[in-house]
C-alpha cells in the first residue's frame, strides 16, 4: 500500500508520468488524439495504477497539486509534438474536485498560453457521476472553460446515473460511452439499442460521440453500424509513454 506522504513526494521527484491512448476516427482511422494517463513507478513498490493514487490524492488535499504537476507535463508534451509538426486533440481527465479549484480556469489558460498550445486542441473529461453532485458549481466551471475555448467530454458515460435533463445542462462537446456499454453491444444483438439510443442522443444534443474500450474486431463493427465519431481501446493501441507512441504514428495502425 501507499500512503499520502509517499505520494507528496513522488510529486517532487518527478515519479509521476504521463502515458497516451490514441483517439481515432471510425471513418478512416485516422489520429484525433490522444487521452493523458497518469502512472506512477515507485523506487520501490513499481507501477501504482491511478485508480489507487488518484482516489489517495483526493482524500488528502493533494489533488490540485497533482493535477496541475501532471497538467504541465501534458502541455509540454502538446508543445513537443507541435514543434514536430503534430497536430492532434489531447485529451486529460479532471476529478470533480478539479472544477471546485477556484483559480483553475485562470491557470489553464495561463498554461495554454505559456506553451503555445490553442484551447481547442485541448479536451477536459469529466465523469459523468461527477457532475451528479454539486451540478451548479462544476457547470459553472465547465462553462468557463469552454468559453475559453477547451473541449469537454462526459467520461464513463452509462455507467452513471445521470439523466438526459441533467446530460442536455454540461456544456460538453463530446460523449464518451463506457466500454460496458461497447462490450455489452457487441455481445448481444438486444443490447444494441442501449447504445443506438445512446448515440442518438448525444446527436440530439450536438455532442460527438467516443466509444471506449474497444478491444476486438466484434465490438469495432458494433461500432461502425451505429454511427460512433471516434474509437479508442486496446484493439487499436494501449496508452504508450511519449516515445511509443511517436514509433506508434510513424508506423501507422
Ligand atoms: O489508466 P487506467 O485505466 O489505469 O486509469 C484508471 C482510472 O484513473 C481511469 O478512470 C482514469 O480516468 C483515471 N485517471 C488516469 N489518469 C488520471 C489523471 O491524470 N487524473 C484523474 N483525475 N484521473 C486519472
Ligand atoms: O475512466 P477512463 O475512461 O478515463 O479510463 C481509461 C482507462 O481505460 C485507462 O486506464 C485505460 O488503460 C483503460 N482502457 C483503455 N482501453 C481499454 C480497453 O480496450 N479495454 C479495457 N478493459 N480498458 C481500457
Ligand atoms: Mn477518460
Ligand atoms: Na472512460
């Protein structure tokens, strides 16, 4: 296990890493972008998953300070990749608490600026039981951020209870679908509807739409007959740590 202090300090010794999961189009299979994934190798203890130290941060106030270390590395990267003539959305995911960090959007657009990186190539996802509970104040937020121009997609979608009413008030750009949803699909024909109807859905609402874990040919062609924008999962790359995933565009799918 880790404690709260091993993890203040790893954000000072720099044991926190950013790998990227490529966001593709169905149409095409061509790069979108890329989803930020927080990794943590500890001297000793190796690879922490995110979902033990994120869950830790937030418990122990140390959340903002993590969020904004691992922001910054992102933006750096944004801006290597632009140096090489890259162009592609980055992706990074927001605890709610994030949208309860009062100076956050001031300091979001300060760090776009600094690293030359345009808020529209920039998407913040949120969970959507995240904006279930103090729904005002996160939208507030969120619609400062996308009045600064970043993208905001609703994560996990389907695996929350967030109603339509509740779905049509986020100022999002983009809805991702759990892979459950994805999974369930693809195995059985009756569950197709969930899905469609969630696609029509987002639709109606003029989000995008983003089907998470896709992991066989099976749940790819779910995908493809419902009309999904973009794709992402292990059937077409794992998160990859900068370097890979430079070797990843280079050779293609
Ligand atoms: O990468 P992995 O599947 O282990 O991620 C587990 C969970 O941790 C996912 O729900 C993911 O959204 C979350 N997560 C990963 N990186 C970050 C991050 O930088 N910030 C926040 N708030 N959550 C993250
Ligand atoms: O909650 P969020 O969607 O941000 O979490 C992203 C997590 O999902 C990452 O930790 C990533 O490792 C994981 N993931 C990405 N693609 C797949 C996939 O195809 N299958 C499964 N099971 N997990 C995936
Ligand atoms: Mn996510
Ligand atoms: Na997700």
């Amino acid at each position: 296990d880790v404690t709260a202090v091993e993890l203040s300090k790893a954000i000072v010794n720099n044991e926190m890493t950013l790998a990227f999961q490529p966001k593709l189009t169905v149409q095409g299979l061509i790069l979108s972008g890329v989803e930020a994934l927080a990794r943590w190798h500890h001297p000793t203890k190796g690879m922490i998953s995110p979902g033990v130290f994120i869950p830790l941060a937030e418990r122990h106030g140390l959340i903002d300070a993590l969020t904004r270390h691992l922001l910054e590395q992102a933006f750096k990267h944004k801006r290597t990749w632009q140096q090489y003539g890259l162009r592609f959305n980055l992706a990074f995911n927001l605890s709610p608490l994030s949208l309860a960090d009062i100076d956050i959007v001031d300091w979001l657009c300060a760090m776009a600026a600094q690293y030359d990186v345009p808020a529209n190539e920039i998407t913040f996802e949120i969970t959507e039981n995240a904006l279930l509970g103090e729904l005002a104040s996160a939208i507030r937020t969120l619609a400062r951020l996308r009045l600064k121009g970043f993208h905001i997609a609703i994560d996990d979608y389907g695996t929350g209870f967030a109603n339509a009413q509740q779905l049509s008030r986020v100022p999002a750009t983009e809805l991702k679908i759990d892979r459950s949803l994805v999974h369930r699909a693809a195995a059985r024909p009756q569950q197709q509807t969930i899905f469609a109807s969630t696609v029509e859905l987002a639709k109606k609402l003029n989000l995008s739409t983003v089907a998470e874990g896709v992991e066989t040919r099976e749940d790819f062609q779910v995908v493809v007959d419902l009309g999904v924008d973009l794709v992402q999962g292990f059937y077409f790359s794992k998160p990859l740590f900068p370097d890979d995933l430079l070797t990843w565009i280079k050779t293609g799918l």
